[in-house]
C-alpha cells in the first residue's frame, strides 16, 4: 500500500521541512523531514509547534 499524503503547508527551516497532513485514519499530523543528503531524519507529530521546534534544534551528524 503507497502512501498517498497532499502535503500542504509546507515551510522550510534550514535544511529541514516542515509540512502538515493527514493521515490514512483522518487525523492531521505535522512532520519534519531534513533534505540534506544522507541525513535520514524524518518524525511526525501531532502538534505544529512540535515540529517546528524539532526542525530548529536539529542538526546534521553528516557533513
């Protein structure tokens, strides 16, 4: 089964994108995905502000 999420507001803080959806049983979630090249973090919230503040503190172990 493919994941078919419509981002939608999507705003980017550093190397790191920050973006709402909604998930396969309804409910609005955030997430936090860094870009950077073999980085790998990718988390989902329930809250915005939680996002938001992960994408702010993060930082890249790989340079």
């Amino acid at each position: 089964m493919t994941a078919n999420r419509r981002f939608r507001r999507v705003v980017r803080i550093g190397p790191v994108q920050v973006a709402t959806y909604y998930d396969g049983r309804g409910r609005e979630k955030h997430t936090a995905v860094c870009t950077a090249p073999r980085c790998g973090f990718a988390t989902d919230y329930d809250s915005r502000a939680a996002a938001e503040l992960a994408a702010r503190i993060h930082r890249c172990a790989v340079r």
